[in-house]
C-alpha cells in the first residue's frame, strides 16, 4: 500500500470517528429545524450570530447528518483499498486526497 493510500485511510477513519462521536449511542440521523439550531448552534460558531444562522445553513448542517459520513467514510474505504492496487491509476487517489491538502502529513506531490 502507499504512502498517499495509507494517508487517505487515516483521514477517512478521522471523519468516521468525528461522525461516531456526533452521535454518542444515540440514532444517526439529523434533521433541518432552524429555531433549534440557532438556539443551540451559534453560540459554538465563532463570527454566527443567533440572526445569522438561518435555514440553508440548518439545511447544510443536516445533510451532513452522521449516517451519511459514515455511509461515505466506507465508500470512500473501499475506493481507496480498489485503487491502492498497482494495476490502477494513481491519479485517483490524488484527487480523493484534495480535501486534506491542508491536513500537515498532504504532500504535495500526490497534487493531481
């Protein structure tokens, strides 16, 4: 396995822990209600006001929901597990890599 596979293995099981932890032992699935977000949400976004957080970003939170980044996490595993082998592009895996070009350990030879 690679360098940049192992790389994307450990930031895929970064999101599905963020995702578990969200969720506690309760039931993964969220849904937009924007009172109860601005009631409980703009106080832990620096820069939100209460008036500010209005139904696209409830709308956006949800879709975010934990069943669905671990759903994704998963695919994404997969992927990554099919493309790690030596008969496959490469190329791919860069670019699975793009969203954690900030992560420190992204190096920017795996940039497509």
């Amino acid at each position: 396995m690679t360098d940049l596979a192992e790389f994307l293995l450990a930031r895929i099981a970064e999101d599905e822990t963020g995702a578990r932890q969200a969720v506690g032992d309760g039931p993964a699935s969220w849904t937009a209600r924007p009172y109860w977000f601005t009631a409980s949400l703009s106080a832990d976004i620096p820069g939100v006001t209460t008036d500010e957080l209005h139904l696209d970003h409830a709308q956006h939170i949800a879709r975010w929901d934990p069943a669905r980044v671990l759903a994704e996490c998963e695919a994404k595993r997969r992927v990554v597990m099919f493309m790690s082998d030596e008969y496959h592009e490469p190329e791919v895996l860069g670019l699975l890599a793009l969203p954690y070009a900030d992560h420190p350990d992204y190096r920017e030879e795996w940039r497509p």
